[in-house]
C-alpha cells in the first residue's frame, strides 16, 4: 500500500478525539493508519507500518499485549507508547522505543516520530542504549530518588547502559554519529524536565 514513499505510522487509541487530534498533527508527513482497540491494531500492522503509537489502556486487550504480539512479528518497527499509565518498574522489561506521558503536545509527539525513524540507521548497539536511556529517564521523571536507589531492576538497567556505552567506546572511539550522541543527552535531560508536568490530564 505505499505508493508514496512517507512512512507509515499506525496511531492505536480508543479515544476517538485523541485519534483525530494525532491524524491532523501527523498527516502532512506521514502515512497515518488508525486503530480504535487492540484487535484492530493487529488487523492493521504489517510489514509497512515503521512507528506505532500504542495507548497502553484500552477495553479488551491491552496495550502491553499488542506490544508482545507487534514484537514477535517484526524487531524492524518502532514502537512509542502514549498513554496517561505512570511508568513503574515493569516498563525496563518491556519491548517499547520510547514511551510518552498524556497529555503530549504536537512537537514532543513529531520529534519523537522523527528520532524513532532516524534510529534505523544506527548500529543495534546504538538503537538498544537509545532504548535503555528512555526507559530509565521516563523513569527517573516519575518516580523519587529514593525508590529509583531501592529498586534493584533499575540498579541493573543502570548496569546494562554502562556497560552498552563502555562496549561503544571501544567500537566507536570517534564516535561519528554527532545526531546520536545529541539524541541520548537531550534524552537523558528528559529525566529532570518533568517533575510536575502531568497532574492534571492524569486518570
């Protein structure tokens, strides 16, 4: 179904205004596919979708489901979660790209659109540190300091990223790639931006 050569992006919401408001922001660049629940998420996902925006709350099955399931059939398409659910812990385990917090405006929603396509050109390293710094700064913006130094999962994830940068000094001693290095640390601020951000919007 590509005879224009934008990417595709398939938006799973089941609020139909949300589902609109997305359509009217991504249109212009994307190829945009739209899915009311889990099921007809499934129904629309095949090898041309590249992004999929994925609400974790939905009536029948859940986000995380249709995560698992988009997961073992393609490793290729990216996939951003969107919802209104704080991140906890269970989220280090979880196969996601990047995950953003309701309400998201029109830019945070673009720019994030961008840097999950842009990263198809990075080396696996690369696309799993970019993976791991989101998951640990959307963590490090939700939950206290305290928690974050009690939680063993995320003394691993810390771990994980160390030894993934370490392994990436070694591959990468110049490390060309300027746009991914500047993508991890505006990344990794994100962890401080948004102590109240989200009070209200939040169900």
């Amino acid at each position: 179904m590509t005879e224009s050569d934008q990417p595709t992006v398939l938006v799973v919401e089941d609020e139909q205004a949300l589902i609109e408001l997305y359509v009217r922001w991504l249109d212009d660049e994307y190829d945009v596919r739209t899915a009311k629940g889990g099921e007809e998420a499934l129904e629309q996902f095949d090898e041309a979708v590249d992004v999929v925006l994925l609400d974790r709350l939905m009536p029948g099955m859940s986000g995380d489901e249709v995560l698992e399931e988009v997961r073992s059939r393609s490793t290729d398409c990216k996939v951003a979660m969107v919802t209104a659910v704080e991140p906890d812990f269970d989220v280090i385990t979880m196969g996601f790209d990047d995950y953003l917090t309701k309400p998201v405006e029109q830019e945070t929603l673009l720019e994030t659109i961008r840097r999950l396509l842009s990263r198809t050109e990075y080396a696996d390293l690369e696309q799993e540190l970019y993976a791991l710094v989101s998951k640990q700064a959307v963590l490090q913006s939700s939950k206290p300091e305290e928690e974050l130094e009690d939680s063993e999962e995320f003394a691993e994830l810390e771990e994980r990223i160390a030894g993934i940068r370490a392994s990436l000094d070694e591959a990468l001693p110049d490390m060309e790639s300027d746009e991914f290095v500047a993508m991890v640390r505006d990344l990794e601020g994100k962890g401080g931006d948004r102590p109240d951000e989200g009070e209200e919007g939040r169900e």
